[in-house]
C-alpha cells in the first residue's frame, strides 16, 4: 500500500526534478530497505522542502544541557514557566467547554482504557490548545531532515552549548546519531500512516520535532496506539473523537492503571513527553479540570 502510494505520488508530480544531493543518504537508506526511492524523491523535491539542520541541533544542544545541567523542577518553576498559561481560570473553562462539547468521546474512551477524562483533557491542551494550533511545519520535511543528520558533522558547527568539552561532544554526537536513527522510524512511521489516511505525506502538519494531529503522537505511536473511534475506517489523529480515544489508549499502553501510586501515574505521563515539567503542568491542569467530569 505504502509504495502504491508513493508511485502515486511520483506520477501527479512527474514534473518536479530530483532532490538536492543533500538527501542522497537517506533516499539509499530508505531504498536499501524496500521503500520507494523514485516516491521519496518526488517528495523531498517538492518544493517547500529543504534540508534544516537547525531542528536536530536544536534538540541535541537541549539534550546536551539537560544531561550535564540539570534542573531540579519544583511547582515554582511550574509557575514562571511557559505552561502556567494553562492554568489561568479562562483557559480552563474553555477547556472544560470542549470537555462538555465532546462529552460522549471522553466518557467513552474513559470507560474503554480508565484514563479519567480531564487527564486526557489536559494533555490535549498543553499539547495543541485543544487543536486550534497543530504545528506550522510539514512533519515529513522535519522528520527527513532529522534523520539526515545522525551523521554528527552537519550539526556540530550549529551546536552552543559544547563548551569545548570532550565528554559533551561526544554524548552530542551520540545523540544525533540515536535522534537520526530515530527520525528516520519516524519518516517511515508517517509514510505508512499517511498512506493508511489516503493523504499525502507533505499534507500532514507537524510539531518542530514531527509530532502530529490533535493529540501530538509521534507517527509510530499513531500506527500502535490510534484508534478508530468514529468507526470511518481511518484513524485520523486530526479528529477530537479518534484524538481523545487515542490518548487514552496510550496512557493504558504505557501503564496507566485505576487505584494506581502518583508517582506511577507519572511515570505514564512521562512516557508522553520526557519533561518533569511537562508531567507537573498536565496533573496540575487535569486537577483544575475534574469539577468539568462528564457525570457519572
């Protein structure tokens, strides 16, 4: 299905030219693997396409800080930080409104994976606002130029905060090589998840980092944890019924269980964005939101 797509794609775009050079190690990675060069090239050619490897420095260099200054996160740090728009009083009536609007969805999915609705909630807003903003960038071109640079030397000379140091130069280049390879997961993950959409790749919207729909799934989370809540045939993460049902789902994949210790609650929320913080903005936004439960 994947390469019928892809040939599908080579042929209403015949008119566009190979992709630069650039992409030549990635289009043979792919290619040695059974994916469809000719297919992957019309798309890395398209225009609006092009090398940035401005994203993979941008996380090695804050993988790098996070590993070597590390930050003790406290409600404090939650309070100056950029999440506490979250829990200003009109934005959690709003999203208490969108609680309410898609109430079946919620309670559905809360009795089908035992994910409280306002959990679900919170992360759907801290992730997309309740998808009013889903990103501005095209997740394939994010994802493919991520994967290009597990080859340390396109990123280092981006890099600021090495300090001269061996031993940071050496985890960063580790990490791009670890990041790369699982970029590149990623870009086969949304090849198949838009060919099982019936969309094209370059149609998807996507998070610096290529995360994608209302509920900011990675592609391969959204091949093993989408769910088709609306029984149309497709599992479209850009939907709030499919969206929500999935959140759950991978709360439930990774742990999530009724009567459960905090720190095990946590734990599963971590698995969803690796940032204390990001756990500690969720609960606290999911606690502000449980006067909002559909009733029982």
């Amino acid at each position: 299905m994947l390469a019928a797509f892809l040939l599908l794609s080579v042929v209403a775009q015949v008119g566009h030219t190979g992709p630069e050079t650039v992409w030549e190690p990635l289009l043979a990675r792919l290619a040695a693997e059974g994916v469809d060069r000719a297919g992957v090239a019309v798309l890395l050619s398209t225009p609006g396409v092009s090398f940035d490897p401005s994203i993979m420095a941008k996380k090695v260099d804050s993988m790098v800080k996070n590993r070597f200054e590390p930050v003790t996160v406290t409600r404090r740090t939650l309070e100056k930080s950029g999440y506490r728009r979250f829990l200003d009083p009109w934005t959690i009536s709003k999203a208490g409104r969108y609680m309410a609007a898609n109430r079946a969805s919620f309670s559905a999915a809360e009795e089908a994976y035992g994910v409280p609705a306002e959990v679900v909630a919170a992360i759907l807003l801290v992730e997309t606002k309740l998808g009013s903003y889903l990103g501005d960038r095209e997740a394939f071109g994010v994802l493919a130029s991520m994967a290009l640079c597990r080859d340390f030397e396109l990123v280092r000379g981006r890099l600021k905060n090495l300090k001269n140091s061996p031993e940071r130069t050496a985890f960063a280049a580790q990490a791009a090589k670890d990041k790369g390879d699982w970029a590149y997961a990623e870009l086969k993950a949304l090849l198949a998840y838009a060919a099982a959409k019936q969309a094209s790749p370059l149609a998807i919207p996507g998070s610096i980092y290529g995360a994608i729909g209302i509920c900011q799934f990675m592609p391969t989370n959204a091949l093993k944890f989408g769910v088709d809540a609306d029984n149309d045939g497709i599992v479209d993460l850009f939907t709030e019924a499919d969206a929500i049902h999935s959140v759950a789902n991978y709360l439930r994949g990774h742990g999530w269980r009724q009567g459960q210790t905090e720190e095990e609650r946590k734990a599963a929320i971590y698995s969803y964005n690796h940032s204390n913080l990001y756990v500690m903005a969720v609960l606290a936004v999911a606690d502000k939101l449980a006067a909002y439960r559909p009733a029982s």
